[in-house]
C-alpha cells in the first residue's frame, strides 16, 4: 500500500435531517458500468471537523467506503479521484472502477461477529471519517461471498489479494477444543461451550456460517457443472442428494488461497465432503499438475485424478 494512501468512510443519507431529499449510493454504484465520467465536486459538508480532514489529509487514490446512514450499511467501495483542499471539495473515481456488494453488510452483522467498528455513526449527506485499517480488514473477513473483493482491493492498491484471517469470529469458543481428554473433562468442556454459544444471538450464527462456507460464484457453479456435481477423486461413488434437487459436492484449493492459490481449473478440485477434509488436513505432495492431470501423494497414496 502506498504510505500516502489512507482509508476513509464517506456517508450518504437520503433524506436529511430537516426532511429534505438527501442521497443515495445507488446513484453512484449503480450508474451504467460504460459510464466513465469522474464524479465531481463532492462537497458541501458543512462539518469543520470534516472539512478539515479533506483539506489537510485526503488525498488521490484514497480509498472511499460508500457507507448508507439510513439503513446503516456498507454498499460499495470506489477511489478518490482528485481533491481541492481549497474549497473542501473531492471528486471520486468512475463508477465502472467502483465495488458494489452482491449484497450490503449491515453495522450490526457486523458487530454481531465481534468486530468493533468506529466510525460509523449517523451523520449528515458527505461526512467523512476515518476508517482504520483493522476495521477494513475485519469487514474483507466477514464478507466471504464478496470472492472478488480481495483482487479489487489488490488492484486497487490498498492490499496484496489474500483474504485477512477472522480472528475475532467468535473462535474463542473454540479455546478448550483440545483441553479435554477424561470422559467428565469432555462433558464439562461441552457444558462450557454450550453455555457460550447460547448467548450468541442469530446475526452472530449467520455471519460465522458465512465466513465458514462461501457461497458459489459462477466459475465454481460452472465447475461443478463440469463434473457433474460428482466427486473427481479416483473411484469415489458418494452422492449427496439435495432436497431442492441436484446432488451437493464442494471444491477444494490445490494451493490455498492464503498461500496464492488461484481460482482457476488447475488449482481446484470438485470434491465429496470427505475427501475434500482428507485433501485439506492430510499430507499433500503435489508430483504433477497440467490441464490433464493431477498427481500427488496424499497420506502416502499416490493419486492421479483426470480432468
């Protein structure tokens, strides 16, 4: 990340606090992706604090969180594009270089997890604030349906494309996993965590789902597809039927998408639930990986799968 380059929260609000039309993110993240006209002369903050921010402290590149106060959400994210400190005015990058969520994350999902944000208190149409780079990290993790949101950030040139690791995700429940080991032990470890899990309320559940099992993009429906929802490992007959149709089957990394792995034919593999857990936590040799065929050496077997 460049040294110059800071993080900051813009908000919009529809309609204002004296009752009349505000703005909306929409107008912006959902303008025609052929449009590329800068839009200019983001201003009339009246805030001295804000004004102040954008005079001394923003600058080109800076990255834009397009955050909603009405519904308290995050849309999108975008650029700025060049400021005028002199009049408190900033113009942000075209829309078709801009990320808008599939889906907006709400504040309090967000808080839901553990996550701590800050700068998102209610405020008048183009308040700025600070958005710390934490925060920013933690919103990237909770958010693994947003698959491209790592590589925008990457060519953006705020982060290097990997997926930030959750560590506030509620894994402290998960503290005494291999503390027990006498049958009464085990029974009061899952007394424990019982207790602390009940408090969790739903958001919370909902959101360390997410961060568990992302949802399919199009290339890994695609692949699938490919496969027949049928396992690639070699002889592997399991099938999962669906209640809503289909049969279920997962896809797994050859190279972890933590260590550089892509998403691409060569580095996945569609995978039973079973094998794709002996993939993941068993020992890996890769021999040989072409368009054709994947040889390895998983828990002393060597394995060659077709593609």
């Amino acid at each position: 990340m460049n040294a110059k380059q800071s993080y900051w929260i813009i908000k919009a609000r529809e309609k204002l606090e004296d009752g009349t039309k505000g703005w909306h993110w929409h107008r912006y993240l959902r303008a025609p992706v052929s449009s590329k006209k800068v839009w200019r002369d983001w201003g009339g903050i009246e805030s001295h604090i804000s004004q102040s921010l954008i005079r001394t402290e923003f600058r080109k590149g800076d990255l834009a969180l397009c955050y909603q106060v009405d519904r308290r959400e995050i849309l999108g994210f975008t650029r700025v594009a060049s400021v005028d400190g002199v009049s408190c005015k900033f113009d942000l990058e075209p829309s078709a270089s801009a990320y808008l969520l599939k889906k907006p994350l709400r504040i309090k999902e967000l808080r839901a997890t553990g996550s701590k944000p800050k700068g998102f208190t209610a405020a008048g149409r183009g308040t700025v604030a600070r958005l710390a780079a934490d925060e920013l990290k933690g919103i990237i993790a909770e958010y693994p349906e947003e698959e491209d949101l790592p590589m925008w950030f990457k060519d953006s040139g705020f982060r290097d494309g990997s997926r930030p690791d959750v560590g506030h995700l509620g894994n402290a429940e998960f503290k005494c996993e291999n503390v027990a080991s006498t049958p009464y032990q085990i029974e009061k470890t899952l007394a424990t965590l019982e207790k602390e899990l009940a408090r969790r309320n739903d958001v919370y559940v909902q959101a360390k789902v997410r961060a568990i099992i992302r949802r399919d993009g199009p290339f890994i429906r695609a692949l699938k597809k490919k496969y027949k929802h049928k396992c690639q490992y070699p002889n592997c007959k399991a099938s999962i039927p669906m209640r809503n149709g289909g049969h279920y089957c997962e896809v797994a990394h050859i190279l972890a998408a933590s260590e550089g792995g892509k998403a691409n034919r060569i580095n996945l593999l569609v995978l039973c639930p079973n094998h794709h857990k002996m993939f993941d936590y068993g020992k890996v040799t890769v021999i040989k990986n072409t368009k054709r065929v994947l040889k390895m050496k998983l828990n002393d077997k060597i394995v060659s799968v077709r593609r």
